[in-house]
C-alpha cells in the first residue's frame, strides 16, 4: 500500500502546530506496537554484511510497508518513515573497527588502549559502516519514496562514543588521564556532527525538517535522537566538566535536538534540558527504579524548557491525565489490540487536542 500522501501532511502540519502552540494540555500520540498484528522480524545474523546490505534492506522495507498497511485506518500521530538499522555498533564503527552482529542487535569491540590515541580513528567516507548506514539512507529514499518517509539513523552521543571506543577503561579515564579522555571526546564531537550531517544528505528536505532516529519529525536542522546513557554511570559533576561543554557545541550546530536519557539519570536531567536547542526529551524507564513518568513529575519543574516524550501504559495515561493536561507531551503507547489502539486515539482526540 503506497503512502497517503495527504494524511501525511497532516500529520507533519499537527506536529509542527504542536510544537508552536504556548497551549498546555495538548499532546501527540505514538502507537508502537499492536500486539495483536502480525509483527515480522529479521535476524541479523541471517545476513552477511556488507555484502547482503541492500537484500537486508529490501527485506527491512517490505516489512515496514506490511506494518503500514495493517495500521493505515489509526488516527494516531505516527510519521510513516523508516531507514537503515543493523544494530548499536554503527554509533561508532564509523571511525574504524571490529562488528559482530547478533541476531538483534551489534557490537562495536573497543579500539583504543589509551584514551590518547586519536591516530587509530578516522572519518571515512569509505567505511564500510558509514557506508551501509548512509548509503542505506539514501536507498531506501529512493527506491520506497511512494511507501514510507526517509528517516536517519542518530547517534550516541560525544560520551557514549567514549565509552564504546574505550570500553569499561573509559571510566578509569576521568580520574587517570582526564586531558586525554577531553582530547577523545573533542574528537568524538566533531565525528558525531560530520556523520550525522551526512545522515541528512542522504534523508534530503522532509517537509522542511527530519524525521530523527526513533521516528519523531523535527523542524529544520533537527538532530535526533542523539543519547547520553552514559549520565545513568556517572556523576553530575563529571557530566558537567566532560560531558556539557562538548553536547553543548554538538547542539548549537542544529537548530532543534532530540536527546534520548533515562530514568537512571534523575541527577542529570537539569543539566541536560538546560542545554540549547533541545526540543523533545525522551525519557525511558529502566529496571529497578521508578518508572519514567515519576521521575518526570519529580523532576518537571526544572525541566520546563523540553517537550517530554513518555512511553506510558494505559493506566499510567488514565491516572496522570492532569499531568498530562498541564504540560505538552508526546505518549508513546503499546496496545493491547487494534480496538485499544483506536479507543487511545479517541480519547487523545477528545481531551488532549492540538489547538
């Protein structure tokens, strides 16, 4: 089934008037996952890459056309979109190293012994990764252009790069050769803004914006998403003489970021949303802890300058909807069926309208 054009439109005119509205109580609705259809899924491991990489993305296509199709009657605010995904080792196997790839996701295996060893990394436009993932970009722009929008792929940010390439070392680095480990995450910087720029060539102008890496569509020069899991590992003072200085220079070359964080990183949350530039916060729930949403409450009022995105349940919709009704706020939801889907929709529509 080709994309309904139109619809689209209007999904992109919703989501920008959403973004524009000083209303509060107003909120996009994502639904995720229906439980209930189908849901095909491809191994990795059944694919040799680089060589199978335009057979695995026929196949990742076709797959996301028979998603569409089953959902193409729901009146959520999902932007039908999709790109090249071959697991977390492309983040940062970019620059050079060794992939394994498992059945769902990859590895990246750490390349450097000592933070100072910039030589061993390279921004490369012949990688093979770089070229799989903004190559992939571009295939699928044109060659599914009447099925799905172009979407890229994000990035981890400066100090999750740091951490990948160090491995568990990374953390001795803060204490033990911190003027290297700053030297790597410069680098580490600068390599995110030059792959991810890249990323937007290959997508091109979609309605005057991105559709970032989890699928949210940003305005502009959008990044997105780009991840700092590493706040859920370390302190708040190490964030802000390691990690700021660098995420800030990141942000400031875009004009509108998605961050993707967590729960865990309740301590750095402040620190992160007082950033440039940011306009959607993706806050995910992590074992063992409070569930996103009441680390947002407890957190909220130093975090006013972001639009929260939260991956609530219906129970978590039905018993925050004051919240939700003083705040703007994309809900990403799991139904339990079609009819569940259609009914959270409904209820979106009726008290929670775009305006």
């Amino acid at each position: 089934m080709k994309m309904d054009k139109a619809k689209v439109e209007n999904c992109i005119a919703k989501t920008r008037a959403f973004y524009d509205t000083k209303a509060v109580g107003c909120a996009l609705l994502k639904v995720k996952n229906i439980a209930t259809l189908p849901s095909p899924a491809l191994s990795l491991t059944d694919y040799t890459f680089p060589d199978d990489v335009y057979k695995y993305l026929d196949a990742r296509a076709q797959c996301t056309i028979e998603r569409l199709a089953q959902r193409a009657e729901l009146a959520d605010d999902t932007v039908p979109a999709e790109g090249p995904w071959y697991g977390i080792a492309e983040h940062t196997a970019f620059l050079g190293g060794r992939v394994d790839y498992e059945s769902d996701t990859s590895w990246h295996y750490a390349m450097l012994d000592a933070p100072g060893e910039l030589e061993k990394l390279a921004m490369d436009e012949n990688n093979p990764v770089f070229r799989m993932v903004n190559g992939g970009i571009a295939y699928l722009r044109e060659k599914y252009s009447d099925y799905f929008l172009p979407m890229v792929r994000g990035a981890s940010g400066a100090l999750e790069m740091a951490n990948t390439l160090r491995g568990n070392d990374f953390f001795y680095d803060f204490y033990e050769e911190p003027e290297d480990l700053k030297a790597l995450l410069d680098y580490c910087a600068d390599a995110l803004v030059w792959n991810y720029e890249k990323q937007m060539e290959a997508a091109g102008d979609v309605y005057g914006g991105v559709v970032t890496g989890f699928g949210e569509w940003l305005p502009g020069r959008g990044l997105g998403h780009v991840s700092e899991d590493t706040t859920t590992m370390i302190s708040l003072e190490q964030f802000e003489e390691f990690g700021r200085p660098r995420t800030e220079r990141i942000f400031r070359k875009f004009d509108e970021v998605f961050i993707h964080m967590h729960a865990l990183s309740e301590r750095c949350l402040a620190s992160v949303a007082s950033l440039p530039n940011i306009r959607l916060m993706e806050l995910s729930s992590d074992p063992n802890t409070d569930r996103a949403v009441e680390v947002w409450k407890r957190s909220r009022e130093k975090l006013t300058r972001v639009i929260p995105v939260l991956r609530l349940t219906r129970a978590e919709i039905e018993s925050n909807m004051d919240l939700l009704k003083s705040q703007k706020t994309v809900v990403w939801y799991d139904a339990a069926c079609m009819e569940d889907a259609q009914d959270m929709c409904a209820l979106f529509a009726r008290e929670l309208p775009v305006r």
